[in-house]
C-alpha cells in the first residue's frame, strides 16, 4: 500500500470518528490541532496538512478520546505510511 499524504490520512481517521456515539468531539480534536476540513480536505491555514500536523491530530485525539483511540489511531497512521515523529520513533 502506498502512503497518503498527511491531509489524507487525517481524513481518512476523521471518517472513522464519525461512526462513533461521540462524533461532535471532532470539531474540537481538529481545532486543538490548528487544523480545518471542509468539503472532506484537511487544511492548516489554508494550506494542506503535514506530517508536523499528524502528530499534533493525534496528540489531540489522545487529549480528546483517551489512550487507547490514540492507540488505535497511531496504528491506523503508521499503516497508512505516516512519517511524523510519533510514527517513526
């Protein structure tokens, strides 16, 4: 499987959240992390999300959901060929 880029993965994570009882927590996951979607396209300040930003949506979900989505959402990342620090390290 190839890599997606940072704003897919994030997205892609995002879809993922939306099947949970606890979806309205996504605006404020995305809003700690400095990012937007709108039209299903993740962006930080106008521009699309880097790696530096998958590392801090997934610091977000960790403050937002708890360890363990964390911990599913980093595996999800790493699969999706994430190079952020928390990934890599």
């Amino acid at each position: 499987m190839p890599s997606l880029a940072p704003d897919a993965l994030i997205a892609r994570h995002i879809e993922k959240l939306r099947a949970r009882p606890d979806k309205e927590r996504i605006a404020e996951v995305l809003m700690r992390a400095g990012l937007e979607m709108k039209n299903d396209v993740v962006t930080h300040d106008g521009r699309p999300a880097t790696t530096n930003d998958c590392y801090a949506y997934k610091q977000s979900v960790r403050e937002i959901y708890g360890d363990a989505t964390y911990a599913f959402t980093k595996v999800n990342f790493v699969l999706g060929g994430c190079g952020c620090r928390d990934c890599m390290g």
